[in-house]
C-alpha cells in the first residue's frame, strides 16, 4: 500500500552529485570552493556558548539579515535567510504557485526546480536555451503567454557558466508578469570587471527574487545556509511559508563571520578565476569545445574521437569526479567540471591529457 500522494509516486527524486568520502578523491563535482572558509568561522565556532543552544534561535536571523542587508545595500525587509539555497526555491514554489498553476524553465537548467515542481504538484512549462545557451527571444512575453506564474533563471547559467547581462533581466523583469526568481547560486565567480550588480533590481520590480547562497562563494556547502532578496512584499509573503525557526543559532553566527569577511571571499573568487582560465585554455588546447565560464565552474564538450561517459568513469577510475549528466540530451558530449585548486586542476589535466 502507497501512503504518498499521486505526483510523488509519481515522480523521480532529485539525484545529487556523487559525495564519496575517500582519501585521494578529488571531487570536481558539486561546485564547491576549493578553498577553506575564512578562519573567522572557526573563531566563530570557538565562540559559540552552547548553553545558549537551550533557547530557540532568532527565527529570522536578523543579525545576518542585517549584514546582509547592508551589503547588498538593501534593508532587513529585503531579506530572508534559508536553510541552503534549495529551501528558498521550495518555499517559493508553495508561496507563489498553485498547484494548478505552473513554473516555467529554460532548459538545461538545474534539474531540482523540476523535482520540486513535481513534488508541490503544479506544472512545467519548458523552453530550450539557444546552442549559446542564450534565452529564447521575447522569452518575457513567451513567459506570460505560458502563463507560469513563477520563471526560474539561473544566473551565471548552471551547466555551462555563461552570463546573461543584468541590463537584459530587468527587461525580462519588466515584461513578465510573475514571480522572476532569479537563481544567482554562482554569482560571486563573475568577473568584477563586468559590474554586474543586481541586487538593485529588487528595489525596481517587485517580481525579482534573488537567490544567494554561502555554499559557494563563502566555501559553506557544508553548513546550508543561504539568502534571498526581493520586495518586502514577496519577502513578507515568504516569511509566512518559512520553518518557525529555520536556520539555527549556530549557522546563523558562522555565516555571519563569512559574510563580514569580504576581503577573505574575495580572495578565493580571484583565484578561481584564475584557475578558471587556466583550464578552459589548457583544455581548449587540447580540443575541448569551452565556451567562456562566468562560474566556477566549466562545461566542456569532449573532443572528437572521445566519448563523454567513458571520459567521466575513465576520471572516475582514477578517483577523479566530475558531472556527466546522462539523461541531458544536450549534453551528451560533455562534462561540467569544478575549478579546483591549481594542484587539483593540474592533477585533473594531467589525467585528460592521458585520454
Ligand atoms: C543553480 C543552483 N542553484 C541553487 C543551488 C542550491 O545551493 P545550496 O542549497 O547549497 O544553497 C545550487 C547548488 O548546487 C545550484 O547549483
């Protein structure tokens, strides 16, 4: 006997990047930092008075959503802080979409807004990138006519790094006329010289929510936390879906210690791009088809004469990981590949030199 509801027998369940927890096994991917977060973290830790772990902690975070505020140049109302990035899509989903309403995607794209699609029980409407992984024209007014009521955009774009311009969102921000959840996981591997800065969106249109999160820039993967920003109207409609109490004491005050640590995320952001153009061109040297990343990550095409599966487990034998993502018709022929360290990055060469 089935005790779930229809769409969850139905539907498949989100598969993650492989975690193996071996010596020697150097993981290129999941898009994390390669490097440690800022030792303020760990100071922070040390500071944690564990007897205060008897109340419950502040339900909306608020010394960090100030920090965050004033970062971004925003107000506490602009804020929300969630338990990873993936919390704050979820709560979105069940804030802003009926079940008999649908979201709408431009594919590829990260494969959870569909699992979480499927799991709240609404639709999917779906349009395909241009070979430039570039939005459909018109793609504000093909949203409205499909009717979604919430548009997911990842931006820089995940599987392949490129970046739609900001100018070019709030166009789109403009025109649609739902919630425009813009998914700004990587946006810290941007290079300064662009000046990409849309928080300020939020203040212009009140459909723009934009996801951050600490798992990347600020080396926190493990710690879950995350953030979005919008109007205090969506803000507001959001606190009223979010756990009483979903982010704890703790991660509160370490993700507090990263954020206030500019200087330090700097830093880890100016060497992955680095290290970044290091591997597209080593690659591309080599025959790989890598169109510029504004991640850290890359997506490369393999060269003729090479497959693209047998490259990942040819990696994979050698305790080297990468993602393949086999049930992606586009692609097929490719590997998307974390930045790492230079001492990872040339151990990763090294083997795809061998192929
Ligand atoms: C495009 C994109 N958005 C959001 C997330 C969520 O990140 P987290 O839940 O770790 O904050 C990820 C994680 O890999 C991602 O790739």
């Amino acid at each position: 006997m089935a005790y779930e509801r229809k769409n969850i027998q139905a539907m498949a369940a989100y598969v993650p990047g492989e975690q193996i927890d071996a010596p020697g096994i150097l993981k290129l991917n999941t898009n994390e930092n390669p490097y440690p977060p800022t030792p303020r973290v760990s100071e922070a830790l040390a500071r944690c008075d564990v007897a205060r772990l008897r109340q419950y902690p502040p339900p909306t975070a608020r010394n960090l959503a100030n920090a965050i505020a004033k970062l971004h140049g925003l107000s506490g109302e602009n804020v929300i802080v969630t338990n990873g990035g993936d919390e704050l899509l979820r709560m979105a989903i069940a804030t802003f979409v009926e079940t008999t309403q649908s979201i709408a995607v431009a594919r590829p794209t990260y494969t959870l807004y569909q699992v979480l699609a499927a799991a709240h029980g609404c639709g999917m409407a779906v349009f395909e990138l241009d070979d430039n992984w570039q939005m459909p024209d018109n793609y504000g007014e093909l949203l409205n006519h499909s009717g979604a009521r919430m548009a997911f955009l990842v931006n820089p774009h995940a599987p392949s790094g490129t970046l739609v311009p900001v100018g070019q969102i709030k166009e789109l921000a403009a025109t649609y006329n739902g919630v425009l959840l813009l998914d700004e996981a990587y946006i810290d591997f941007v290079d300064p010289d662009i000046a990409y800065d849309s928080a300020q969106l939020v203040r212009d249109h009140d459909n723009v929510l934009i996801l951050r999160t600490f798992s990347k820039g600020y080396s926190l993967a493990g710690l879950r936390m995350a953030y979005g920003l919008a109007s205090p109207a969506l803000i507001g409609a959001l606190m009223k879906t979010k756990d009483s109490y979903n982010t704890d004491l703790i991660s509160q005050a370490l993700a507090q210690a990263a954020i206030e640590d500019q200087e330090y995320a700097h830093d880890t952001w100016q060497r992955v791009r680095g290290e970044r153009t290091v591997v597209t061109q080593a690659l591309r040297k080599v025959g790989y088809v890598v169109p510029d990343s504004q991640s850290n990550f890359i997506l490369a095409a393999v060269p003729p004469g090479l497959e693209a599966e047998a490259t990942y487990l040819a990696l994979k034998e050698q305790g080297i990981l990468v993602r393949y993502f086999k049930s992606e018709d586009r692609l097929q022929d490719k590997l998307r590949i974390t930045i790492g360290t230079p001492e990872d990055n040339r151990r990763l060469l090294g083997a795809l030199a061998a192929f």
